[in-house]
C-alpha cells in the first residue's frame, strides 16, 4: 500500500475492487460527493469505540466484506493537534503522517461511496470527535462500541495513565445524545459480546445496519494490515495475532491484581458512565450460542476475596461493574479480563 495520506492532502480516493490509493494534491470533492455529505448515507459507517474495545478486531472484520472499505481512525492526528497530546506512542509520527484539520478529513476522506452496494466503515476512538462538528451526527450511519470500564483501565494502563478523557465514556454519552438529538438511531454494541458469540452478535448488528450478511467478517489473516495506522505496532500487537474475535487470543492473562488505589475514584465514574449505556446495546438474535457470564463474575469474585481487591474496587461497585439489571437481561456483562484492541 501507498504511503497513508499526511498533512499535504486529506484526500483517501476508494475504487471498487481495487487497493486504495492516495492523492498528492488536494482534491475538491465531486458533485455527487457533495450532494452526499449533505444528507444521511446508510452506505458511510463511523463506529465509535472506546480504546482497547476489539475496535481494531472489528475493523479488520468489516474489512474482510468484500463489499466494504475500511479506514482506521482517520481523525487521530486532528485529536492530538487540537487536544495538545503529546503523550501518545508515535505522536510526532502521526502528525507528520496524516492530516490534522477534522473537518477537511470530513470533506474530503469520509465521503460516502458512490456505487450502489459499497460501503465506507471508519473506526474512531469516541474522543476524537472534539476535532468535527456535531453536524456529523445528523448523517451516515453511526455504532457506538463499548466496554466495561475495569477491563478497559486495567488494559489502557499497560500503555498510558487512564484519565476520563482518554477512557472516552463521557464522549459516548455525547455521542448518543447527538444522534438522540438528530432522531438517529442508537446501535451499540459490548465489546464482551463480540468475544463471547461474534456471529450473534456481527449478525445483529450488520441488520441493523440494513447490511447483507457476509460470514468473511467471522475472521481475518494474521499479522499486519495495510490499512493499519502507522501507531499499530504500539497498540496492536494482540490483534495481530488474531484471525478472529477468539477469547483464547482476545483476552489478555487472567487479571491478578486489582487497579491502584489512585484509580478507585475515575472506575466509579467509568462505571455509573456505563451503567447508562450498557441497557441501549443491541442483543443478539440468535439463540445457538449460547450467553454466559459465569467464568467473568468467577473472576470478579475471587479478585473481591482478596484484600488487594477489596482495597481497589470502590464500596459502591464491588465488582467493578454490578450484575446485570433485570431491565438489560443478559446483555450488560459484569466486568471481563482486558481485551486486546
């Protein structure tokens, strides 16, 4: 693949059946391009995550539709300009590399397919919609990715210290409340649920996507991917390992230890955060695999048990995350062990 599209142009150009290729000059949209952006196009998918979410796993499953094009957050480098990160595995890199104005990748890469049965699907971290207007929301179709919050801290701490901001759940809240605001539907989805019954779940969502089913998106090659971002050897060393959402590969040793004491007061916040989403996920419709949360809230238990744990876990949350709430049924997981991105 060509070098990815720095800050001399924003402009990623898709061809059916073809490798993507990059532009050295700055393009004005097309006509029809235009026209597109400016109304909701159920071909162009942004999918939202939190980090350490499979965000990657299911950005290479939507890449193995032979019908669908992926880009691996292509708002990154506008983020870490605006926000000042300078923290970040690779940032200078990433700044050199791609573009850093939000709404000239807008207007320039995130543009619908126009052939008819194509489509675009985007992985954004949800923090990194403070680089585009909330305009985005009133268009395309949007996924919510999201994890519970004592996994994703335990696994986000291995690479940089957690904060509100970084963990990305007040962003989701915003994110749900645009599209709410717009009268877009709200599809979410739990990260576990992926692990734990990938075809259920993919199925589901690809309906609610109004996309045919392709059962390419149940696995991928291992190894690195030319669409990959130039910070995947940083954060992806897991899911390069993968050829699909396996708990064997996805999910990282047992969790031993409970999070610091310093982090007991941002898990409460996490947690409240997705006691208030984790209702609106979407639930599979298939009953052959079936669900089961016994080997998570086992794990849980046996951390409780420990003063360590005891030490870490805030009263309020024993179990970093409560059991589900008869109102969510079987789909919010308690806590889960860290999860690969």
């Amino acid at each position: 693949m060509d070098k990815p599209v720095g800050s001399e142009s924003c402009l990623t150009a898709w061809l059916p059946g073809s490798e993507p290729i990059t532009a050295s000059e700055p393009i004005t949209a097309s006509e029809p391009i235009k026209e597109a952006l400016a109304s909701p196009s159920q071909s162009l998918i942004h999918c939202w995550s939190g980090p350490r979410c499979c965000s990657t796993s299911l950005l290479y499953s939507f890449a193995h539709r032979a019908d669908t094009r992926v880009l691996d957050e292509p708002l990154y480098a506008s983020y870490l300009k605006q926000t000042g990160i300078t923290t970040h595995p690779g940032t200078e890199e990433i700044l050199r590399t791609y573009c850093t104005d939000g709404e000239q990748v807008l207007r320039e890469v995130l543009c619908p397919p126009t052939d008819p049965g194509r489509y675009l699907y985007a992985k954004h971290i949800s923090k990194h919609k403070l680089s585009v207007p909330v305009s985005i929301f009133g268009r395309d179709q949007h996924v919510l990715l999201v994890r519970e919050p004592f996994g994703l801290m335990n696994s986000w701490a291995k690479v940089a210290e957690p904060t509100q901001l970084e963990l990305g759940y007040t962003a989701l809240l915003e994110i749900i409340s645009e599209l709410r605001a717009a009268g877009r539907p709200i599809l979410l989805v739990l990260s576990d649920d992926l692990v734990r019954q990938p075809e259920a779940t993919l199925r589901t969502l690809c309906a609610a996507l109004q996309m045919p089913w392709d059962p390419a998106m149940l696995s991928w090659p291992a190894g690195p991917k030319p669409y990959d971002g130039v910070w995947a050897p940083y954060w992806y060393a897991g899911t390069h390992k993968s050829t699909g959402f396996s708990q064997s590969v996805r999910f990282d040793p047992p969790i031993t230890a409970a999070l610091p004491d310093r982090l007991r007061p941002l898990l409460a916040e996490c947690s409240a955060l997705f006691q208030l989403m984790a209702p609106l996920a979407l639930r599979a419709t298939s009953s052959e695999v079936p669900r089961s949360v016994l080997p998570i809230l086992d794990t849980v238990r046996s951390l409780q048990s420990s003063p360590s744990a005891r030490r870490s876990v805030p009263p309020t949350s024993p179990a970093a995350v409560p059991p589900p709430s008869p109102a969510a049924a079987t789909s919010v997981p308690p806590a889960s062990p860290a999860a690969a991105t």
